[in-house]
C-alpha cells in the first residue's frame, strides 16, 4: 500500500518562506508521477508544480518563480521550497503520486501565510 507523508507546513508571514516535504512509501516511483497541489478554503484542489518525463519541472504561473520542486529518482522524499510567500498561498498542500494507475494522495499540510 502506498503512503504519502507531507511535512513542513506552518504559519508564515507575507515574504516567507517554507519547505514542504512528502515522504512516499509502499512503492516506487519516477518523479514525473509525482506532483505537488492546493486547497484553498473554499476552492477546488490544484496542482502546483512537477517534473516532466524530461526531468524539467514545471509551475502554475502564480507560483512561477517562487516555488521549487525538488527530487532524486530512487529515492523516496520529494520537496517544495517555497519563497516570497503570499497571502494567496494559503492552503492545505498535498503530494500525489500516480503508481499502476492509480492516484495516491497524501493528508496534506497546512500552509498559512499571514501578517
């Protein structure tokens, strides 16, 4: 059975910084099965950043230049650093893995950014 084990969140004010951590056990897997995503209050969830099949990662426009994904195929724990916080980063973060088709998602953590 896979499990994901997201880390690192907190409360942060405005042009902070965080990392978040996802630990995946159970299974392995290649980092361009692996993505990182949000819930807002209220919203629906989305997806935040990954690594392409070419290893290139890739980024929401809104986090463009202030998140960071970051992994080693073979290994276990994928990061996101996160900078210049906004408040709009608010939300709770999930890691997703995607193995023998199936999604597996993580309980996520918490991510406030606030003065």
């Amino acid at each position: 059975q896979v499990h994901l084990v997201e880390s690192g969140g907190g409360l942060v004010q405005p042009g902070g910084s965080l990392r978040l951590s996802c630990v995946v056990s159970g299974a392995g897997f290649s980092l361009r099965d692996l993505g990182w995503y949000r819930q807002a209050p209220g919203e629906q969830r989305e997806w935040v950043a990954g690594i392409s099949s070419s290893g290139i990662p890739n980024y929401r426009d809104s986090v463009k230049g202030r998140f960071t994904i970051s992994g080693v195929n073979g290994k276990n724990m994928v990061y996101l650093q996160m900078t210049n916080l906004k408040p709009e980063d608010t939300a709770m973060y999930y890691c997703k893995v995607v193995t023998s088709g199936a999604d597996n998602w993580g309980k996520g953590t918490l991510v406030t950014v606030s003065s």
